[in-house]
C-alpha cells in the first residue's frame, strides 16, 4: 500500500524530517521557512512555521530522542528548535563560523551534537557548551576543496562520512573530546582525532559527478552513496581504497538510503525510487518501488493516437504526466518504519509537493520481481 500526502496548495518540498512516532513531520517548501505539520487520520493539521530562516532552507533534521530539530540555511546560519509545550518552537542560534551557505545538517546518533555542511569548504561539528548556554562549532576544513554537499553519520557517533562537489566523498572522525569518551577502534580505522581523514575516495578518475547523497551501511562497515553521473556506489574499507561502482541507466539520484545490509534504495530525478542489492561484491538492480502506470484502455489510448496525427504522420500530445506517482525529482528520502537493517516503510518527498510513504513489505509482494534482502 502506498500513500500519498500534499499539505496545501502543492508546492516544491526541499527536504522533510519525521519526528520519533511520525506524528509530525518538519518540511521546507523550497524557501526560508520550516513547516510543522501533525497527522490525524489522512489529513494533516498545521501546528507551527519557522521562520528565523532569511534565506532558502537546505536541510533539516529532527532529533527523536530529544524531540529537537535542526535546520540550516543560505543565510549561512543553523538553528536549533526546542518545543515549548504549547505546540511552538523556541529557536536557538548556532555559531557556525562560515562565510558561505550551509547546505546540509545531521543529527549524530547520541544527539549530543550535529555535523553543518557548507560553501565554505568546511564542516561544522556542533555541541551544546553547557558553561555558556550555547551550541558552539569546531571546523574540519582539510583537505575539502569544494562545497560539501551531503554528510551521514557512522554508528559510533564518531565517524563522519561527506560528499562534496570536487567529486570526493570522505570519511572524518568528529570526535569531540570535551563531550565523549575515546572512541573504540572501527574497520576505518584506530587513531580518531577531531578533522583526522579516515579514507577518501574519488567519485571517478574521469569525467565523474558532484556527490548528492552519502550514507552509511546499518553496521558502519560500509559507505553508499550517489552522484550527478547517474551512478550508484558502495565502498568497504576492508578491500582499501577501492569500491563498487554501478553506472545507472537513469537520471540522476539525489538522494539514498540503506534499508537492509545489501539493499540501498536511490531516488531523484528519474521521480522514481529505485533499489539495488549488494550480490558477490557488485551492485545490481533489483526493482521499482512504484510500479504504477497510466490507467487507460487500449482502445482509448489508439483512439487518441489517432486524433493527434497531423498530415505528416507525426504524433502530437499535450499529455505530460508521468508514468509515476511523483511527478517530479525525488528531493529527499527518510526511513518511515524500521531501521536501516529492516526498514518496513519508506517516505519520499519532491519537487511535485507531494510526500509519499511506501511500504516496502507490501511492495515485495505486489511486484513481481521486487526483492529486498
């Protein structure tokens, strides 16, 4: 069964973010403020818009055991959101440091502090300094060359894993010492200093892609991620600096998740989610999430044809819908149900307006071929 959501009138969704039972969802449409929205039944009532925002949101995170959210901007500034009891949200600033946009914000799994991507080459690694009641940042800035454009965080709480637009996805530690104990040696390695690069890889020795989405596999053994040359890609430090790399025959993916420890679902502007299962050390296809098609009978669909042709012969439609339920590019997806080893559910979020949550185990038994493991 799948479900699909608009909130209002239709507009673009950048990024979207559950609370821990998803009776709430955080969403930005596509400019400088947040919308908080609560779900009762199929419909969804309006609880609250923030906007400290001055310019286009870029990524928001919404932390379930401390019920915060997290949002940045263009504006090159993060917020921290604290509910208040009343249904609003109290806004805190962070200190950031950075002269250019902040494009991507996460969580670390403890919610002890969150990782800031940005234009300005760095990262901002975020904590709460109890002393001065505020959220205060340390930078990572070597060796990023570009903007960075997406990051995840590894299970420890540590490890940080980064995409940006020089092609190169990097894993970091983001150890802060004031805050946590010394973290325990992992496959990426032992030594965990603040900023100490873990592994680096290259999206691709020719030609190659920005890197749109990053993700790190249940366990934190491996690494997914995907880039503008329509490629999907999965590294494990336990075979060096080299990976799997899976050229698609789509468009685009902007955004990707694991939901098993083989399979990773991709989405973007293909409108499409698109799974691919780790078999044998390489990366294959295996099936569509949405798996709807135009519902027009054959006669019509002749008839129709044959109204469109003009005295050349040529075949004329103003038919633009798409054979999916997005009908645009897939901005965002977030695990609904489950966890990262078995996710049950799937949310995707667009450029159409519309919040999609698919379910994965009713999807397996619909579509003939589909299989998660």
């Amino acid at each position: 069964m799948t479900e699909s959501h608009k909130f209002g009138s239709p507009r673009p969704i950048t990024c979207h973010a559950w609370n821990s039972d998803r009776s709430q969802i955080a969403f930005s449409p596509n400019n400088q403020e947040v919308e908080v929205y609560q779900r009762s039944g199929h419909d969804w009532k309006h609880l609250d818009t923030l906007n400290q925002h001055d310019l286009r949101v870029m990524g928001i995170d919404w932390g379930p055991r401390t019920n915060r959210i997290v949002s940045c901007a263009a504006d090159r500034n993060a917020y921290v959101w604290t509910p208040d009891g009343t249904g609003k949200w109290k806004p805190t600033l962070v200190l950031l440091r950075i002269n250019r946009a902040a494009t991507c914000v996460k969580w670390s799994p403890n919610e002890n502090k969150f990782a800031v991507g940005s234009g300005a080459r760095l990262i901002s690694v975020c904590y709460f300094e109890s002393e001065n009641d505020w959220w205060v940042s340390k930078h990572i800035k070597k060796p990023i060359r570009s903007t960075v454009s997406t990051l995840d965080w590894h299970p420890n709480n540590v490890l940080l894993a980064t995409g940006s637009a020089d092609f190169k996805v990097r894993i970091f530690s983001a150890y802060i010492k004031d805050i946590e104990k010394t973290p325990e040696a992992t496959p990426w390695g032992t030594k965990m200093p603040l900023g100490q690069l873990m592994a680096e890889y290259v999206n691709s020795t020719s030609g190659g892609g920005w890197i749109h989405s990053v993700n790190f596999s249940p366990d934190g053994s491996k690494v997914a991620w995907v880039a503008h040359d329509s490629s999907i890609n999965v590294a494990d430090p336990s075979n060096g600096n080299t990976f799997v790399k899976l050229k698609a025959e789509y468009l685009p993916f902007i955004s990707c998740t694991w939901i098993s420890s083989k399979t990773i679902v991709a989405a973007g502007h293909s409108c499409i989610p698109i799974l691919y299962t780790l078999s044998n050390g390489q990366l294959v296809f295996s099936g569509k999430l949405d798996a709807s098609q135009k519902k027009e009978s054959g006669g019509l669909s002749a008839m129709r044809m044959f109204h469109s042709l003009d005295r050349q012969a040529r075949t004329e439609t103003s038919d633009t819908n798409l054979d999916s339920i997005h009908q645009n590019a897939i901005t965002c997806v977030c695990i609904y149900s489950g966890t990262k080893a078995r996710a049950l559910k799937l949310s995707t979020s667009a450029l159409d307006g519309q919040m999609v949550i698919w379910d994965l185990n009713s999807l397996e038994r619909q579509i003939q071929g589909l299989k998660i493991e």
